[in-house]
C-alpha cells in the first residue's frame, strides 16, 4: 500500500501526527538555548604556571621552556605558543580539529606531572585552562553607592549584590573589577631597623609567629577533660604594633624591641590599583558569565528583574544600572530573522495564489512552512543545536524552498484536474505518484550537498554545520507534507479544501491569460534556441567564462565584520607613568567618546583585581594599560556602524599625548579565534636573537606601511622604556656571607613588600604586608641605603656594598611559537578586509633578506582563510559529486544527471553579478551559498527531464516531447523560484543587527538561483536534445528509450 493511499484512508491518524510534531516542535522551541553564535568546541589548552619575583627571561628559561619540551610529544597539536612575564608563564597548545579535549587535557597533565620536579621550587602548580569563546561576559553592570562610604559599598557589592547575582539560575559566575583591596601595612623605617639590629625579614617571621591559635593540649578537671588553645591570632589592628621581636642568639641581650619602635602600622589599601567609570563616573563593574548550555538572553532578562529587586532592597544605598548587554544584541538579531522569515513565508504565499487563483490550494502548500519549522526544532534540541544566528539564518533561508515540493505536488494534481479528471483520490493519488520521485529525489539533493560540510574541519566546518543540519531537518519534514499532509488535505470534504481547481480561464485574443501569454513566449524562445544550439551554448559558456572572471576579481575575507554595536580602545602609557596621569588620560578619551551622538555608555576599566589570577594571565590587563568599551546606540538611533564611529573619532583621540591608542573590535573573527581583545595578527618572524627579530620587524613594518588599508601597525614586542637592575658582585657578596636569596628577598620585602600573614576580620582575610616607608623606596638612591642582615657576620650590610645599580632598556615580556623566539606584526584593515590586504603584504616583504636561521610566516586570518577556503572549495567539488550520485539513481541514466548539473557552474553568472554590484567580498558565506547551490539549482532541471522522459515514454517524438515537457513544468519552476527568491528577499533587504553574516549567503543563492533558472529553461532541453542525437548518431541506444510503461 502506498504511502498516499494510507494517508488519504486515515486522514485523522495524519492530522494527529503532524500536529504532535507541531506541539513537540513548540515545547522544543521554548527549551533551546539562545545564542549569538554556534558554541564553538574550539580545540586549545593554555597552561598557566607562577613564580613571583621571576623576570621573563628567566620565566623562559626556567619554566616556559621545561613546560614547552613536555607538552611538544602530545599529539594533534597544530601549534604551540607561550608568553613569559613577570611571574607568569603562558603555553598554549592549538590542537587538530576535532580532538577530544578531555584526553588531551589528561595528556597534558601527566605531561606536567613528568616535568613538576625541574620546575623552580617557588613555582605554583602549572594551572590547565580550556579556553572558550562563549565564556565571555554575557553582561556589564555598573554599581555606584548613595549616602555609602567606598569601602563600605565594595563589602555590599562583594557579600550581598555578587552572591544574589550568581544565585540566578543560568549565572556561571559574577566577576568584579573597579574595587580596591584593603590590607594592613608594616611600614618600616630602615634607620630604626638599623638603630636596633634588626633584619626587615625579622619582622615578617616575628608577625606570622604571633598570629597564631596555637592547641595546648587537654587537662582533667573535675573528672572532666578539657582541651587548651592559645589565642593569639590578632583580632584588631591595635594588636600588629604590641608584637615584640624576641630575642635570637644573633642580638644582643637586652629589653624587647617592639614593632611599634621600628614600623607604622597603616589600614590601607594594596598599591595594585585599579579603577571602573561608567560614562566617566566612578563604578564597580560586576560582568556576568553565564553556563555553557543556558540561554543568553533569558540569563539577561532574570539578571535584570534580579537587579531591580536589588535596586528596590537597596534604595538610597546603591544604584545598580546595566551598562553592557550581550542579550540586546542577540534578542534584535534574532528578530531580524524571524521577522525575515515571515515576511519571506508572506512573499511566498503571495505568490502561490496570484499563480493558482485558488486560496485552498496556496493554504494547503502553506501548511509546510508551520510544521516543517516547528518540527525541525525538535530535531535541533535532539541534535544539540542552538537557536543562533547561523541556525535560524539556515530556517530563515529555507522558508521559501519548503513549499516547493508542494508546489510540485499540488501542481500536477492541478493539472490532472485540468485534463477532465474529476477530483477523487485516484487523480490525487495519479498526481502524487506521477512526481513523488522526483521530488524526492530534488530533496535528496537539496540535503546531500551539506553532507561534505560535516567532514570540513576548522573554523568553517563549525560555523556552517548547524546551518546544513537546520535546513536539511525542514526539507525533510516538508517532503512529508508534500507527499502526505497535503494530498489528504486535497481529498478533504471541507469548505476551504473542498476542491484544487482553477477558476476558468478566458480563450483568445487579447483575453489570453499571463499563464497562455507566459507560455506562448517561452514555446518562442524555446524553440529559436533549439534551432541555434552552437550560438546559445556560446554565449552560456562567455557568461559562465565572464561570472568566474568576476568571481576572481572581487575581495576575501573568512567572516565579514559583525558590527555588533560595540568597540574596544587600549591605551597604554609609558612604564614610569602615574596611576593618577593615567585616569586623566583616560578621562579625556571618555570626554571625547561621549561627546558623540552614537555613543551611548563608555566602561573604562584600569588594572585588574589582583584575586582573578585568570584574569591577568588571560586578559593581559596590566596597571599601565586602560581598557574602554564603547557601546553604540541601536542601528534604529544610529545608522554608522562601529568602524565608521571609530574613524570619525580617531583624530582627536590620536592627539593625546604619550598615549598609545589600540582599535579593537571584539565581533571580529579574532575574537571568535583567537581569545583575547587585540589587534589581528598579520605576520611573525622566527629566531633566536630578540634584537636581531626586533630590527627585522621594524624593517617589515617600514615596508608594509603603505599598503592600501593598513593601519594601527605594531610589534608584539613590549619593552620597558626604561629598567632598573641590581648587578651583583659575587665575591664580595660572599665575603658578607649573603646568598643571591638573601639579597632577593631583602630587596624584594623593602620595595614590594611580603605579605607574611593575613588578619581575619567577620569572614574576610586582610593581607598584612611588612614593606619599607613610602618615603624610603621611591628613587634609585633610596636603594643603596636598603640592608641586608647578614647571619654571618651578625650585622647589617647596605646594599651598595654587594651590588650596582644600572638602568637600560628591559623586556615585559617574550613569545614563542614552536619552541622558538618570535615577534609577531598586528594592525587593523580599514577600508579594506585583511584577506585583501595579504596579497599586497606578501609582494612588500619580498625584498626582505633574512639571516640564517630566521623565518618570515604570513599568519593570521590569512592563514585560516586559506585552510578554510580550500576544505570549501573541496565540499563543493564532492557535494556536485553526490548530487550526480543521487541523479544517477534517479534516472538510471550516467548522461542526463550531467546534463542536469550544467545548471551549476551557469549559476556562477548570478553569483559574480551580485556580489559584484553590491559590493560584499567572498566569505564563508557565499561558499556555502555555492554549496547551496549546487542542490538547488538542480531543482529545476530535475522536473522538466523528468517528465520529458515520461511523455517520451508514452510514445511522443523526441523535439515534440522535450517542448511539451518544457512547457509543462514552466509554471512550478517559475513559482518555485519565484517563492525562493522572494523568500530570501527580506534577508537581503533588511539591515540592523547581524545583517553582515546573513546577507553574502541569501545574495549568494539568490544571483544563483535567478540566472541558473532563465538558463536552464532553455539550456537543458537544448542540451537533453543535443546528447540524445550524440548517443544516436555514434550507434548507441538513447537513454531515454525506456520500455512504455
């Protein structure tokens, strides 16, 4: 029994099952999770290793470099890079595509457990972090305080707002910045270190001694055993100056010395400072994480009511507002795309009756649309795909290819109808069977192109796979209806589906209908075309030769800039500048940002909370660098996009003095790829000497400077301005008795101080930090008078007497790429895209002549463009390849797939002309369009050798069928094209949030689909006629000489 027969007989059972998939399709819906983008397994470890009071060159040699040869044995690793700071080491390992990073991250650390004992002993634990694009901070909120001391305000925000925020179901995390910690300074006069002999090291030990609760053990008293404790941890800060420093046998007897006698004990802040402004006023920023798999935009819609409960709790006290949310964004995108999905389903359904005249029959094929939606979100939430812009951009795009199965279906039953058959469940039936393999096999198409896509790895594989399972999933689902849903639907007794027939239409002279005239002029040019085969397939092969030449002209970029509303300034200033210069500095950049008619909140942000070690070693935020994220007002208020605001402000902001100014915009693929807010990578170079790699970059940036769109040109070399070192002298050090320790650790307590135990106060812990007076350690010459206790001789020795003091040039920090030195070129493109740009740089590095064991590499979005491009490039060449498979099956022909599949490389013409015209570059975007293509196109051409072969099979000449066969299918490839181009129009006309991702792939299919229809109607049947006379005249049988069935 065939499937429309059962449908037909058990027209309820159907309506039932398409309406649980309806209703599962909906409860899906409301549990997917919302995002901007696909949640990218990006493959990358960063291991994270301390030692405080190490320089980076000695971070490189004596941690990067240990940690550098372990990891490089583990497998499927593409690269590995690393930073060496001050303190701070960072090896990042890049795998393959597709490894499974919880072995890898096993790996890695029984690596590192292999290596631990070489390590320095002062080493912390090497930390595995994973990194994850969409760990970044789904919103910002600013707290001010009202009638609230600061400190007082930052213990409100800490205790209460942070731990209410992360209470909300969805919140990863809430991370605070802005704030200044509190701790307790010993601050230490060395003349009275040295009146009383004592060491500055004697006073750390003599602190952490006295803060003790110490057990004494137990006693029986009154048949009861009781436990001792002494109680000595400080409960006030009065207790820090009553501790005495107990006499040792390297002093002299005599009466206690007291801290008091020697330090000042001082309730401050640490000198780490940092700052927050919100539009220039004074702020705590609390950024908001959110879980993996929550949803973005409800997690920002709870954090908000939560946020005005606390508003309401907290009145007169603080003020909490939201200066940055990742949910608008996402929320106005998303809009766009359904609003272009209805409008496209509207277009559609226009179409659909101003062809059929029939109102039930254009409802009918318009069921498809509804359900197939609705069930494919159930087959997403199954499949783990979120609702994204490049999921919802594959349904969006898919709107108006859901009805044409239907519009072929109904079609032919139309047709049998107009035949003289009376409407019964054998003409419906008749009309199904008569197309239900071609359709499916259209489908099969349609779906198999985005097979290759699933084995495509990269960057390009991620982005596009939910985008082909999306579309795949509503084929599907409106195959079903087509083949199902909608002939019962036909064959059903009710008013508005009561009948599939047109209304009469009128005969002769100028009464003749747009279907008649349509025809008439199609039979015309149809049959000219056949009479000029040479001069037709001429002139196609100089459109397609004219399309690929365009193609070869027009600009590259991976992903076309998202103008996701929001840019990034960071500004750095000389190392010897003060925190206080530097807020102003910031400040006049705030002044001026403001100042713009598009800018809507500022975020300044100096320094970094000295508690989120991931923070510093991730986001390289650094005391002399300030960080300002501008917002923009919504494209309805403020049509520029971030690039042209950023161009309009550059010149005044360029003129502060002695501030290095850095554009960043965190919607670029550098971001997606590469973790951190920085300007794009463009080139490295590779050696071992970092002055002779410095020079060579300075020569290479000369060179490249004046190509065509580059700007903000930079080495990822950072240098200290200005170094001060302690050189030792060995032997008189020795002489003393003082080790390289000893002198480290007194000169290191003297001028950053050592925090040598912690005062509890409720349920926080305050460092206490033994440091010299301020007055005491802030020029040169307040180093030479720093002592030194030496054990040996039992005296104080000043530094100046085992060590000099030299100034110079320093490093802050080095890089490495495959254990080897490199320094690596940053800049922006303007104007132009960065794709672009590395053509222009290869030709001006060129005369560069590089020593002997150094390398120049073109790196960056280059690189994975490339990568990317090619594995497209390929998908393309296998998806055309399946195609011919399924066509093969089909016709049980090897020659008429190949006809069908000319409609290819002739869609190339509309491609060319679109993009060309409208000025978009070629993206991931448009190959994956040309992917499309290759199964939509075929559409077409499917239908009319279809039922050419089935009219030859009921007995009509070749030339007569090939017509007649034309002319019949004419009306559903109109209205097929015609509902998938208009389908696609709103995604192409509406601007605003995420217009830039969505636009390249519709224009994309669209040019394709226009020029690869108008073609194909005349150069298939030309070619079907052509191939059928070649078979003929070499004596071989004709492919569609099938037994008349």
């Amino acid at each position: 029994m065939q499937l429309t027969d059962l449908a037909l007989k058990r027209p309820i059972a159907v309506s039932m099952i398409f309406l649980a998939l309806g209703l599962m399709g909906f409860l899906s819906w409301q549990r997917l999770p919302l995002e901007l983008m696909p949640n990218l397994n990006y493959p990358q470890l960063t291991v994270v290793t301390n030692c405080e009071n190490v320089g980076p060159q000695e971070m490189e040699s004596l941690v990067t470099k240990t940690v550098e040869s372990a990891l490089g044995t583990i497998g499927h690793t593409r690269q590995i890079n690393s930073i060496s700071r001050e303190g701070i080491s960072l090896v990042t390992m890049d795998f393959d595509w597709g490894t499974n990073m919880n072995y890898a991250s096993l790996d890695v650390r029984e690596k590192l457990d292999q290596v631990k004992d070489l390590l320095p002993k002062e080493a912390t634990t090497p930390m595995i972090i994973r990194y994850d694009p969409g760990s970044l901070p789904v919103m910002s909120l600013a707290v001010k305080g009202e009638n609230l001391g600061f400190e007082d305000l930052q213990n409100l925000v800490s205790d209460v707002v942070k731990r209410e925020l992360e209470r909300v179901p969805g919140v990863a995390s809430a991370r605070l910045s802005g704030g200044q910690e509190r701790e307790i300074r010993v601050a230490v006069h060395p003349g009275r270190l040295a009146a009383h002999k004592v060491s500055i090291s004697s006073l750390g030990d003599a602190l952490k001694e006295a803060n003790l609760n110490f057990p004494g053990g137990k006693i029986v008293q009154h048949n009861q055993e009781l436990r001792l404790r002494i109680m000595g941890e400080f409960k006030e800060v009065k207790d820090l100056p009553k501790v005495g420093l107990s006499s040792r046998p390297d002093r002299r007897p005599g009466p206690p010395t007291f801290i008091r006698e020697v330090a000042e004990v001082q309730d401050t802040y640490k000198e780490d400072q940092s700052l927050a402004r919100l539009n220039g006023q004074p702020s705590l920023i609390l950024a908001i994480f959110k879980m993996a798999d929550a949803n973005t935009v409800q997690v920002v819609d709870k954090v908000k009511t939560r946020v005005n409960a606390l508003n309401q709790e907290y009145q007169g006290r603080l003020q909490i507002q939201v200066a940055q949310d990742q949910g608008r964004f996402i929320q106005q995108a998303i809009n766009q795309l359904e609003e272009a999905a209805l409008l496209g389903g509207l277009l559609s359904f226009g179409v659909l009756f101003g062809f059929l005249a029939s109102l039930p029959s254009a409802m009918i094929i318009m069921t498809a649309i509804p359900i197939s939606i609705l069930a494919t979100f159930s087959l997403m939430y199954l499949a783990g795909i979120s609702l994204n812009m490049m999921s919802l951009g594959g349904l969006a795009l898919g709107v108006g290819m859901l009805v044409d199965n239907g519009v072929v279906v109904l079609e032919n039953i139309r047709r049998h109808q107009e035949s003289g058959e009376a409407v019964s469940t054998v003409a419906i039936v008749r009309g199904t069977d008569e197309v239900k393999m071609a359709v499916t096999a259209s489908t099969l198409a349609h779906i198999v192109v985005f097979v290759p896509v699933i084995f495509v790895k990269g960057i390009a594989g991620q982005f596009l796979y939910q985008v082909g399972l999306t579309i795949s999933f509503s084929l599907l689902i409106s195959l079903a209806v087509a083949l199902v849903l909608n002939p019962m639907l036909v064959s059903l007794k009710i008013p508005w589906a009561a009948k599939v027939r047109a209304r009469p239409e009128p005969k002769g002279g100028w009464a003749l209908t747009l279907k008649d005239r349509l025809d008439q002029a199609y039979t015309r040019v149809l049959t000219g075309a056949l009479k000029r085969r040479r001069l037709v397939l001429t002139a196609a092969i100089v459109l397609t030769a004219l399309g690929v030449g365009i193609l070869m002209s027009i600009g590259r970029e991976l992903l076309p800039t998202l103008d996701q509303r929001e840019f990034l300034l960071r500004v750095s200033n000389p190392p010897s500048t003060t925190f206080e210069i530097i807020s102003g500095r910031l400040k006049s950049i705030e002044d001026l940002l403001l100042a713009h008619p598009g800018v809507q909140t500022v975020i300044t942000q100096l320094g970094y909370n000295p508690k989120e070690q991931y923070e510093k070693a991730m986001e390289e935020k650094e005391p002399r660098v300030g960080t300002l994220t501008v917002t923009l007002r919504p494209v309805k208020e403020f049509a520029l996009a971030a690039a042209a605001v950023v161009k309009e402000l550059r010149p005044q902001i360029d003129k502060i003095p002695e501030a290095r100014v850095e554009y960043i915009f965190p919607q670029s693929i550098g971001l997606w790829l590469n973790q951190k807010p920085q300007l794009p990578e463009l080139l490295y170079l590779q050696g071992p000497d970092l002055e002779v790699l410095e020079r060579l970059a300075f020569d290479a940036i000369t060179r490249i400077k004046n190509v065509r769109g580059l700007t903000d040109l930079e080495t990822s070399l950072k240098k200290e301005a200005n170094e001060s070192r302690v050189v030792l002298d060995r032997e008189r050090a020795a002489a003393f008795g003082l080790s390289v320790k000893e002198i480290g650790d007194a000169l290191k307590t003297s001028i950053k101080g050592d925090v040598s135990t912690q005062f509890r106060q409720a349920d926080r812990d305050i460092d206490i930090r033994v440091q010299l007076v301020d007055a005491k350690r802030q020029t040169l010459p307040d180093l030479d008078r720093i002592f030194i206790y030496s054990k040996h001789l039992r005296a104080e020795i000043p530094l100046q007497a085992v060590a000099r003091i030299e100034s110079g040039p320093g490093l802050m920090e080095i890089n490495r790429r495959d254990q080897e030195r490199l320094v690596a070129i940053q800049g922006n493109a303007v104007g132009r895209s960065l794709g672009d740009c590395q053509n222009d740089i290869h030709q001006a590095l060129k005369p560069i002549v590089l020593p002997p064991g150094y390398t120049l590499v073109q790196s960056g979005e280059a690189v994975e463009m490339g990568r990317s491009f090619s594995a497209l490039f390929w998908a393309l060449v296998l998806s055309v390849l399946l195609v011919y498979m399924i066509l093969a099956g089909q016709f049980e022909s090897l020659v008429h797939p190949l006809i069908i599949l000319f409609a290819v490389p002739f869609s190339l013409v509309g491609v060319a002309l679109a993009l060309g015209v409208t000025g978009w570059g070629i993206s991931l975007g448009v190959f994956f369009g040309a992917i499309m293509l290759g199964g939509i196109v075929v559409n077409n051409s499917i239908l009319l050798i279809d039922y050419t072969n089935t009219l030859r099979r009921r007995g009509y000449e070749l030339t007569e069928a090939v017509i007649l066969g034309s002319r019949a299918r004419l009306r559903p490839i109109i209205m097929t094209t015609l509902t998938t181009s208009l389908g696609l129009l709103p995604l192409i006309l509406a601007r605003g949030e995420g217009a830039e991702l969505r636009v390249p792939l519709a224009l994309t299919v669209l040019g394709g689909l226009i020029t690869s229809t108008f073609l194909t109607l005349v150069l298939v049947p030309l070619l079907y006629l052509w191939s059928e006379d070649t078979l003929r005249k070499w004596g071989l049988k004709r492919s569609s000489e099938i037994e008349p069935g």
